[in-house]
C-alpha cells in the first residue's frame, strides 16, 4: 500500500522502466519539489496542467546539483528527462548561459576583423594618395595648346590613342651628375610617338630623331615670349618651347593629333629598371664608355637601373657611333623592358607592380588628362593584353640631311605613308632590317620577271606597310 501511495503522489509509472526502479532525475529533485510547489513562482504552469513540466522540473534539478556536486546533475537531469520520454536535450530549449559565454569571443572577432580592414583600407589609401601626389601636372602646355586649337589635327579614329614620350635630357636637380648645367635649359633627348590601335590588339612606337630637321611653328616661352617660325632640328622645339611646342611641331610633321604626353627624366627611367630587378640584353661586343660611366663584357646578361641609362645614352663608342643606332639599341631595350614586365606578371600583381608605379611617377609629368593614378593604371591595364610581338619600336624612315650630313631628313613617301596608317589606325609591321632587305630584292626581282601583259598591282589586295623595326618579343641575343 505505502508503494501504491508513494506513486499516486509522485511521478506516474513509466511502462518502460522495470518494476520498483525510480527515475534517477527525480529521485534526485525530490528534496526541492516540495518548495517549488508551495511557492510556484509567479506566472508558472500548474504541473497537473502541464505534463511537460516535468522536464522542466528534470531541468531544474540538473541545474541545482550541477550548482551543489558539481556536475553530476546535468548526467542526473537528462536521464530523468528521458525516462518520463517528456523531451530529449536536443528537442529542449538550451541554457542560454553557454552561448552567453561565447558571445564575447565573436565579439572579438568581430571587432578584429573590422580594426583590420579599416587598417587595410587606410593603408591602400596612403598608398594610393602617395603615387598620385608622385605625379606633376603639366598645366601650361595644355593652357598652350588650347591657345593654338585651331591650327591642330582633327582626330580621325576616336578610339585610338596617341602619346608622345619625351625623355629630358636636363641636367638640373637630380641630373646634373650625367653632364654640365647649362642654367636649366633642356632638349628632348629621345621622343617616342606611342599609337595604342583602338582595339587594344598593338601597340606602335615610333621614334623621331633628335637631329631630323623639321618645321617648328612660332612657339610662346616661359617668360611669355613668342619664337619665329624656323626650320631646325627637331630637339630645339622643346628647348625653345616646351612640352607644347615639341607636340605642335610632332603634329605638323605628322598630321596626327597628340591625345597625351609624358615627360620621363633620368632617374626615372633608372628607377623602373631597378623596381623590375634588372632587364636582360646581350652585346656582341664589350663596352668601356667613359662618357656613359659604362664598362660591360660581351654576352648575355642583366642590366641595373644606372647599367641601363648608360647603355640607352652610350653613342659615340658604340656602333657607328650615330643617333639612329642608338635609338635602335633604345627600342630593343624599350622592347625587353615591357617583356620583363609582362612575362613576369608584373603588370598583374599589386606587389610587384607599385614600387614601377612609384619609379615610374617620381619623375612623370604628363597632361591633367593623365595626372592621376587611375588615368594610368586605365593606361597600363587597357595595354597589358597585347601581345609582345605586337608591341612595336620603329623609326621614322630618315636619311641624312642633304645639306649637313650630321642632321636627318625624312625619306618620302615611305614617312608620309606611315603616318597616314597611324593616322588611320591601320596596322603596320616591323621587321629586322636584314630580313626588310632581302624582302625588298625578291619584291625587285618578282617585278623584273614580271610579265608586260600582266594585271596592275591595284588588281592585288594592297599589302601592309613594312618597315625596319623590332618587336617587345625579339630576343637581343638573337639580333
């Protein structure tokens, strides 16, 4: 009878449990129930309302022997839980204290990962506001030019784009360890007319020699002066008028409208070199150029940044020692540069590629239309998909000035033709100038074995203009 009691009052038999075996959650909660159902709190469910409740009950036991053993009562609760098959731990609402616990770790966190992103942010933005204030903005060539609009060319294709590279020659600041001061004065010591073809596929680089005699228009100086209209050598422009009266006059010669410019002195062109680890060539012969401050073996091997700026200006020991064959050797180095840089994936990792941005604009002026570093990096990246073998150096078919044969003069109509292809942004192509020759005697001698009767050559599809030249993939070693 005391057994019937006892389960009449307390927790109904459960069928699964062998005879006389108790619950071991209950048995353990037992000594609290009594309290707990004399005092419920406010708002609590009566437990004959709510059959639920015993594991509610089952929980409030784990938590009072885990406070009291410690521990044994969350083993104790969940096996009470489970033998009056209420509800399982995992079907139960979980003790929010656990994930309490863990919430200032993802906090934390949280915060970790913001303070380092707003450290990678500021970072990126010193970085980038440390390039774009390397740049110097020519403000008074384009105020010039906008001056002498009028007399301009009208661009003929609107995608393509025209820059003119200039390298200053000046001796002041920086540069005056590479030759004497004389008050500042400056010429362009090497002009690149760059054409960027409107589908990005190739890219053009034709050099106008120092000494080719040329129309130089009337100029304004920089005390604000007027020059006459002259026939001179091409490199006194920018000595007699700057940025503005080299464009206008690389203008006139050509007919092709300039759409940038940049002005490259020195150190920079010696610090590009240095910022890529060097660019590899190959002599025929040793050099030993006092003048340059140059003294290198025959062979393969790879140039530094002051190596490099020697061998580009080297003239009088190398070669025939004219300005031709330098500019020569300059478009092969120019070429091996830009392989340099795109075989090693320079121009497509941020790494490698900002300490060439930072040589690169220390010493750049350029238009307001490129003073940025996105105007260049839109530049170089529009450019980084063509093609070695399509970025080609040439020189504007010249000869030697009839009357003075230390100067240059154009060879007509070959000059003419290029410019009108660049003009139009057709394609061009350059070739070794041993190969242009034996080109030029099989196309000879196919028109003196020509028969009379045979069709015109305007019946034939009109051939791409070749000239003398190289390309970035051309190996030096292989010249």
């Amino acid at each position: 009878m005391d057994a019937d009691v006892t389960d009449s009052a307390g927790t109904p038999a459960d069928p699964d449990l062998p005879a006389g075996d108790t619950p071991q959650g209950r048995s353990q909660e037992e000594p609290g129930a009594t309290d707990s159902k004399e005092e419920p709190e406010p708002g609590a469910v009566p437990e004959n309302d709510a059959p639920q409740d015993s594991g509610d009950e089952g929980e409030a036991g784990a938590r009072e022997d885990s406070e009291g053993d410690g521990g044994d009562g969350d083993q104790h609760g969940s096996d009470g839980k489970n033998a009056v098959g209420a509800q399982t731990w995992a079907d139960h609402p979980k003790d929010g204290s656990a994930s309490r616990r863990k919430r200032p770790w993802l906090r934390w966190a949280a915060l970790g990962a913001s303070f380092l992103v707003m450290i990678s942010a500021g970072a990126g933005w010193w970085l980038y506001k440390k390039l774009d204030g390397n740049i110097t903005t020519d403000t008074s060539a384009a105020a010039e030019l906008k001056v002498y609009e009028k007399e301009r060319p009208t661009p003929v294709v609107m995608d393509a784009q025209n820059i003119l590279l200039i390298g200053s020659d000046s001796r002041s600041g920086d540069n005056r360890e590479y030759g004497r001061d004389d008050g500042g004065s400056q010429r362009s010591d090497t002009t690149i007319l760059l054409h960027l073809a409107a589908d990005r596929k190739s890219a053009t680089a034709v050099s106008l020699p120092r000494d080719l005699m040329v129309e130089v228009p009337k100029c304004r100086t920089g005390d604000d002066k007027e020059t006459r209209e002259q026939f001179t050598q091409f490199n006194s422009a920018f000595e007699l008028g700057g940025t503005a009266c080299t464009i206008r006059t690389v203008e006139r010669l050509t007919g092709i409208r300039i759409d940038h410019h940049m002005v490259v002195d020195f150190n920079g062109f010696k610090d590009m070199v240095d910022a890529v680890d060097g660019v590899e060539i190959c002599l025929k012969e040793p050099i030993d150029d006092k003048d340059a401050r140059l003294e290198l073996p025959a062979g393969r091997q790879t140039l530094n940044g002051e190596e490099a700026l020697g061998y580009v200006r080297a003239r009088k020991t190398l070669g025939d020692g004219s300005d031709t064959e330098r500019m020569e050797r300059q478009q092969r180095f120019l070429g091996a540069l830009v392989n340099k840089m795109q075989s090693n994936g320079v121009l497509l990792n941020p790494t490698r590629l900002y300490p060439v941005l930072d040589a690169a604009t220390k010493s750049l002026t350029t238009d307001p239309g490129l003073d940025s570093l996105r105007d260049l990096y839109d530049l170089v990246r529009s450019m980084r998909d063509v093609p070695t073998d399509q970025v080609q150096f040439l020189t504007v078919p010249r000869q030697p000035y009839r009357q003075n044969v230390n100067r240059d003069e154009l060879v007509e109509p070959d000059a003419s033709e290029l410019f009108k292809q660049l003009r139009e942004d057709k394609p061009v192509a350059v070739v070794p100038a041993d190969e242009l020759k034996e080109k030029e005697e099989e196309k000879e001698k196919a028109q003196d074995e020509k028969p009379d009767d045979a069709g015109s050559d305007s019946e034939s599809p009109t051939p791409t203009p070749t000239y003398s030249g190289s390309s970035a993939a051309d190996d030096l070693c292989e010249q």
